[in-house]
C-alpha cells in the first residue's frame, strides 16, 4: 500500500495479557508511528514489574507517550486522558508521524472515541456516607445495590471494586441518573472540543478465540512478576509512607492484591492465586466493554499469526 494510503491514526486495544505490547511495537515500527499509551496503570512512575510495563530497551525503540507521568500517589481520570491524548494526536500528526493507540483501558477508549458526559464533583459527604455503609454492609451488598438502580455499570464492575462502586453509587444518589447514562455517545468531555474527539482510521481489537489460551498467558505473566520481584516493588511503594489502599494507582489488579496480602488480609501464599483470579476477571470486564464498540476489527490474539494479521489489516507488510 502507497505510504500516503496507510492509516493515520491507528487504535490497538484487547484485554490484558493479549499480546498488544509485542504487536504494538511490530506496527509502530511498520507504520513509523509514535504509540500513545491507553492504559491507566502505566501512567504511574514506580510501578513497572506488576503493570508489565515496557522495558527500557522497548520505550526507546518507539516513543511512547503517556507513560510514566504521574507519582503513584496523583489521580487520573477518563477526561484528563481524553484531553491528553488529543493534544498528542495533533502534536504527532502535526509533526507528520502516524499515531498508535494501545491499550485495555476502554473508559479511556470511549471518552477519546465519543466522549462522556460532565459528571458531578465529587461529594464528601456522600463519599463519607458510603463508606460506613460499606463498612457495616461489605461491598458486595453495595455493588448489588448498584445492580438495582444502575444495571450495566454493575455488570462490569466487580463486587468489592470499592472504588468504583463508591462512584458510582455517590453519582447517582447525588443527580438520580445512573454512571451509565453519563457515559453517553453524544456526550462532551469535560475541556475538550469535541470537533477534537479522535475517531481513528482504523481499530484493531485483539481477542482470544480460546479464552483458555488467555488465563494461561495470564497465570504465566503473574508468575514472571512474581520471579522479577514484584512483591518488593508493592513493599518499596508502602514503605514510602504517602500511599494508601484506595488510591486508584493501589486499587490497579495486583497491586491491590498484593497491598492486601501484605497488610495480612490473606496468607502471602495465596497472593498468587487472588492475584490471577483478579486479573481474569478483570479481562472478562474487558471484553464486555469490547463487545460493545462494533467499529473494531477482531484478530484472534491466539492465532499463530496475528501478529501477521494485525499488520495486514493496517496494510503494512511484514
């Protein structure tokens, strides 16, 4: 395909483990692209072995962007993404660059590709409120709550994913409209243009054909965190003193996990197995987003060539 034919902007999204980083680096190399980060993990310095971060050796192969930005002890959010990664955009088209976006962050895909809708500030009261319901209830019977009043929000949340719960609850009792409803199609990200919005040329979504395929991949690359000391890393990041449980960077899978087993919520022994429990379903809740983004071109993730496949579906030979 002529040069000037190729795709400008290029998205690369699938659930974790999938295989995007490795593919990521083929295309970007093939379509002489920057890689933009859409990830809410990686965005935190200090947290490089239990978010699979690329390696020194890859992030100087490629320029990668939105990558270790933020001290785990900061917050992000779908909207800041939004802003950030538009300004990037231009700056990279601007420079004559195609542009890769990859990731398995789909909040963030969503409000990049159609926007989301201002919601409320967040209410201390409420938030305080919620908290000593939870205290006294336990999060799952919050989360089923959430399941009577804002059903697809429920559906992609886990039972104790506090954080999220917390939210979502605290918008609805404050406005009475569901999250759900504010993650509308039409809707604009809170200071961003919207004729801004970036709609790519093209989206690759890889997904296991064999959802076996996908858990083992998953329980190996734990493992490999776990050899490359990633119970250290979470050790080192306590120990600094500023950072607690319900920090979004703590509440990422694994480290939420590990900060858990580490305060002696669990025997250290079973952190292997909560760890891949959660990172599994934290993959299923990614292909629930996936399947309802339709503009995406699925490749099979454990096919022998998709590597292959992806780079043909961007018209770049290999």
């Amino acid at each position: 395909m002529p040069t000037d034919a190729l795709p400008a902007v290029v998205a690369l999204a699938g659930p974790t483990a999938s295989g995007k980083s490795a593919a990521s680096l083929v295309l970007a190399e093939a379509l002489d692209a920057e890689i933009v980060s859409v990830d809410s993990a990686l965005v935190y310095r200090g947290m490089d072995i239990g978010t699979a971060k690329p390696t020194g050796a890859e992030l100087a192969r490629v320029p990668h962007h939105l990558v270790d930005i933020l001290d785990p002890a900061e917050r992000y959010s779908a909207a800041l993404f939004a802003a950030d990664a538009q300004r990037l955009v231009r700056d990279i088209r601007g420079r004559g660059r195609r542009v890769l976006l990859v990731g398995g962050t789909m909040l963030y895909f969503k409000a990049l590709f159609e926007g989301l809708d201002a919601m409320p500030a967040a209410d201390p009261r409420l938030r305080a409120d919620l908290e000593e319901e939870a205290a006294r209830r336990g999060w799952p019977a919050l989360h089923a709550e959430l399941a009577t009043v804002d059903a697809p929000t429920a559906a992609r949340l886990a039972p104790n994913d506090a954080q999220r719960i917390q939210r979502a609850l605290e918008v609805y009792r404050a406005t009475g409209t569901p999250l759900s409803k504010f993650h509308a199609r039409e809707a604009g990200v809170p200071g961003v243009t919207p004729a801004y919005r970036v709609q790519p040329d093209l989206f690759v979504s890889l997904e296991p054909a064999d959802r076996a395929w996908l858990h083992e991949r998953i329980a190996r690359r734990f493992d490999q965190m776990l050899a490359a000391g990633f119970l250290d890393e979470v050790r080192a990041l306590r120990a600094r003193g500023d950072l607690h449980a319900e920090l979004p960077s703590m509440r990422c899978v694994g480290y939420r996990q590990a900060w858990e087993a580490l305060d002696g919520a669990f025997p250290l022994d079973a952190l292997r197995e909560r760890g891949i429990a959660a990172t599994r379903q934290l993959a299923k809740r990614q292909l629930t987003w996936l399947r309802g983004m339709p503009q995406r071109r699925v490749i099979a993730c454990d096919a022998p060539d998709a590597v292959a496949q992806v780079l043909r579906a961007a018209g770049v030979a290999r």
